[in-house]
C-alpha cells in the first residue's frame, strides 16, 4: 500500500523510508533504515513517520526475540515465516499449520478469529556457516 493509498501526504521521507525497505526485501529496524537513508531526517523522525505508516496499514511492525521492533510491507498473502535471529532473513512457510487449533479455538470459546502469526527464530545456513565472532563465546 502506498501512502497516498492510506490517505497520508507524500513525503520525501516517507518514501524514502519505503523505498528502503523495499529494496531491502526484508523488516529492518528504525536504526537500519535510518543508516540508509539518502534524505535529510533525524533518528526521532524515522520513528514517527514508521508508526504513523503502521497506524495507516501500510508497513507491519513486528518484535522479534531480540526485543527489537522491526518495520515491513505488507506480505499480500497469509504467510508464517524462520526469522534468522543473526542476519533477521525471513524464509516464508507455504502452510499453515494453525487452521486446525484456530477452528478449535473458535468453537471452544466463540471468539471470530480474524487472524493469527507465527515465527520460529533460529540460525539461517548462511550464518551458520559463517558463525559471527561477536555473538560466539
């Protein structure tokens, strides 16, 4: 979803902060984006214009197991996904192993289930390979 498609004004930041994480193909956090940048803005912006983007449906934010938040588009389909807890690369899983426990949920205590997400976390082959020096020891 594009901003003008959430009706927020379009700013260079704004699609800046966009076209960073769509070049990167991945969540990345407010540090990563604002050490990417090519315009002008301070850290404190780069936090503002990320939840003002999630508020209005257009990035999904999501905390990972290191506690950090981390800043997305959308994904078009229902997806789960492995985050690497090193590099944060995502592998998307094509099932869903939920739909039976979401349809037991539903009956069991009458609540409309209007979605759920499910991560596991652990080391990709890349960085499995190559361990990190820094989080070893």
């Amino acid at each position: 979803m594009k901003t003008t498609q959430a009706k927020l004004k379009t700013t260079k930041k704004r699609e800046d902060i966009l076209r960073i994480l769509q070049e990167a193909g991945k969540p990345l956090s407010a540090e990563e984006i604002y050490e990417k940048r090519t315009v002008e803005m301070n850290i404190s912006t780069v936090y503002r214009a990320l939840h003002l983007l999630v508020d209005h449906g257009v990035l999904e934010k999501t905390v990972y197991q290191d506690g950090k938040a981390y800043f997305g588009i959308p994904r078009q389909k229902h997806s789960h996904h492995l985050i690497c807890t090193r590099c944060h690369a995502q592998v998307d899983i094509d099932i869903c192993p939920l739909k039976g426990l979401e349809q037991d949920l539903q009956k069991a205590t009458g609540f409309t289930i209007t979605g759920h997400s499910l991560e596991f976390s652990g080391i990709c082959p890349a960085c499995a390979g190559g361990e990190k020096t820094e989080e070893k020891e």
